[in-house]
C-alpha cells in the first residue's frame, strides 16, 4: 500500500525528471542531492525540470539513492492494536508523501506468517524493513544475513547487533512519582498489569526507584494481575482494605485506573482531594472520558515511528557500516489532567 498521505494522482518520480531532462537518473540524483560530481549547467537544468513538473524530494528521502527501489516494509504482529497504529502513521509521516511506498504485512504473531511474509517482502526488493511489535519485550532477531537493513519499533530485537527503538517505560515509572510527590502525595499503591509482560515489570522498577529516592517505600507489594477495569476494581478494593490512608495510586494502564476510578467513587474517596489517580498509555477514549479526567504517560508512539523510520534511512544511507546498534529507550511524557490536581 501507498503512505496514507495525499499526493498527485501521478506521482512524479526522479526517473521522469531524469527522463525529461536527458540525464541518468543517477545525474539527477546527484544535482537534487547536491553531489559535487555535476556541472552547474546540469545541476540548474535538472533543478528547473524537477520544479516544473512538481518533484520536491522530501529531506529524509534524498537519502535514498539512485538504483534503490523507493519502498520499504513495515512487518507488524498486530495491525488492530492501538500500539501499533500511531507507530506506523509516524513511521509513514517520516517517509514522506509520494517520495516512498510502504508495504504493510500483518503477521499476526505468527512466526511461520512473519518468515513468509519476510519472504514477500524481499521478493517485492524494498529497501529496508521496520518490525513493529505489539508488546515492549524483546522478540527474536530476523537475523544478521538479510540483504536489507531493518530496525525494530516497539519491541526490540533480541540481538544487540540489531537497531532496536522502545519507549522508556522505566523512566515513566519514575515519571509517575515524580509527578505524585509533586502533587504532595506520599502514601502510594502500584496496581498494573500481567507481571509477564517487560512493560509492567519496567514500569514498576521505575516507580520503586524513585519512590527510594525520595526515602519513600510503596504501600504494600505491588498488584499484579491483568490490564483490565475489572482488575482495577478489585485491586482497589484490596488495596484501601489494608492501607485505608493510601493518598494516590499509580496504575500500569488506564483500563486499571478507571476501574480504581470506580472503586473509589463507590467507596466516597475524592478524586483527587483524597487520592490521586494516574493512568499509563493515554488512550484518549479513556483518559478524557473518565470523571475526573485522567492524568496519564503518553509513550510518544508516532514519535517513535517518525525515529524508527530516520534510523531505516541513516541505515540505507552512505556510511551505513557505521549504523548505531543496540536498543534506543525514547522518552515518554506526562499528560496531567484533573485525576491528579495537586492540593491547594
């Protein structure tokens, strides 16, 4: 599939300016690029062609060079998941409207899916690959021996040798109680997730980090079970049960936090006069229809995929030998909102 940016109902190609000017479409390149290789007179032919007929390389695409097929793979496990989705409009935002096409394949979650369509995606010879996956934890390497590069979004790859980009998902456990203790809060349960899941036990890491450096311990043990209201509900419940003085409560999504919304409301705890809620992922559909509105780390994902798609172009680039490698954390932000007003 084409980017999902509007472009002309023909799109103009380096190839066609090539053609009209009587260069190659490596001399064209080069005079739109820049490259010193080319006379003046080129360059300034070549240029005037490319303005008439409307052929305005985006900057990221310049990288890609003349011989290159001008399309990329984007292989996902999960093309429903709100994850996913943001990372893959960022991704195509980077790549620029009718400069690149993207294909999309949906492996969803399976392993023999994911090699075929790998296979699909190298038959079709696109320059470089992005693998998204639908949760933070590690997933194995397609390996070194591809002849293309590829990036891992989301979840990153397993191999250190891979260029692997996540969300910093211990730094906002630290985020959330930063903002708390700013909030003038200092008695603090944990509720979150599936412990198997590197998002809950990063997040949680993060939160106790911080809770200790500020001489602070959580209120019991933290709460692990599923990403759900109903959780939340009960977790609540539990909670306020053996520390009845808890003052706000840090929740690992924001499906949990409006079932502790829920819990508290029954109970007649204010929100946030009593204690103070915070949620994680900022899935707006929750988030601004919780009563009160629900304070909430945002993981940055389009920013994530606008980062992925860059480091897939400085891979296909000259000097790709010298590509970074390893697993890139990108900050996540906070979106404060009326679950979490500090007291007057």
């Amino acid at each position: 599939m084409h980017n999902g940016q509007s472009s002309p109902a023909y799109p103009v190609t380096l190839s066609e300016v090539a053609r009209l000017t009587g260069v190659s479409v490596s001399t064209a390149s080069k005079a739109i690029n820049g490259r010193g290789d080319v006379s003046e007179e080129t360059r300034r032919r070549v240029l005037e062609t490319a303005d008439r007929i409307g052929f305005t390389p985006n900057q990221l695409a310049r990288s890609l060079l003349a011989g290159r097929t001008g399309t990329v793979g984007l292989l996902t496990s999960d093309l429903e998941g709100r994850f996913v989705l943001p990372i893959l409009m960022g991704a195509e935002d980077a790549f620029g409207a009718g400069q690149v096409n993207v294909f999309l394949c949906d492996a969803r979650g399976d392993t023999i899916r994911e090699q075929h369509q790998l296979k699909a995606l190298l038959n079709r010879r696109v320059d470089g690959i992005i693998v998204v996956g639908r949760q933070t934890d590690p997933r194995p390497s397609l390996g070194q021996e591809l002849p293309v590069p590829v990036v891992y979004a989301y979840a990153p790859s397993d191999d250190p040798a891979d260029v692997s980009l996540t969300p910093d998902n211990e730094g906002g456990g630290r985020m959330v109680i930063e903002h708390l203790l700013a909030c003038n809060r200092s008695r603090i349960g944990h509720i979150t997730g599936d412990p198997s899941y590197a998002a809950a036990q990063d997040r949680a890491r993060g939160i106790h980090a911080a809770l200790a450096a500020a001489g602070l311990e959580l209120q019991g043990e933290p709460m692990f079970s599923e990403w759900s209201e109903n959780w939340g509900r009960d977790a609540a419940a539990m909670l306020l049960a053996q520390h009845p003085d808890v003052d706000a409560i840090a929740c690992g999504s924001d499906q949990i936090a409006r079932g502790v919304l829920d819990t508290l409301r029954d109970l007649g705890r204010d929100v946030p006069s009593d204690v103070a809620v915070i949620g994680y992922d900022n899935w707006e559909v929750l988030t601004t229809n919780s009563r009160p509105e629900l304070t909430s780390i945002d993981a940055n994902l389009q920013q994530l995929g606008r980062e992925s798609a860059r480091a897939l172009f400085q891979a296909m680039g000259p000097g790709a030998e010298k590509r970074p490698e390893g697993v890139r954390h990108l900050p996540v932000r906070l979106v404060i909102r009326g679950s979490t007003i500090a007291r007057r």
